[in-house]
C-alpha cells in the first residue's frame, strides 16, 4: 500500500496526525519563514544594486531549504510511536 492510500489518522478531535516530532515541526515552520524573508530581501537587495547582500541572501535561502528538506526527511523515517497533532 502506497503512503496516499493509506487512510489519514485524526485524533478524537478529529485534526490529521502524523508522524513527527515537535522539533521537525518548528524546523519546517520556521524555515518556510525564513524562505520567504530571505527570498524577499534578496530581491530587494537585487534591485537595490547590493550584490553582496542578495548573495548572503542566497545562501541564507539555501540553508533555509536545506534545513526544510532534513526535517521532513527526520519526519517521514520517525518511529511509529511519535504521532501528534499536525499544525
């Protein structure tokens, strides 16, 4: 059985669990925070003509993904017995 065939858990008040730690939560969603204001930046800094700061930018957004892609991955090889609330 494929994971999109698998039926979702939801917990008694009915909101979708899945496998994943309070860690892995905030990693994803303080990156994707950090995605969007270093895009953000980086063009402003592109337009603005500062090379240096759309460069720190770039590398700043980088991470972001890196870090984004490493968490989901902690999240999708968790144990069994880490099931909370998503969101």
């Amino acid at each position: 059985m494929t994971p999109e065939e698998q039926p979702e858990y939801r917990s008694a008040d009915g909101k979708p669990m899945v496998a994943t730690t309070p860690r892995d939560v905030v990693h994803i969603r303080l990156g994707s925070f950090a995605l969007v204001a270093t895009i953000g930046i980086g063009v402003l800094g592109f337009v603005a003509g500062l090379t240096w700061l759309t460069v720190l930018m770039a590398l700043l957004t980088v991470a972001a993904i890196v870090d984004i892609a490493l968490a989901v991955r902690r999240q999708s090889h968790a144990r069994k017995g880490t099931t909370t609330e998503a969101g």
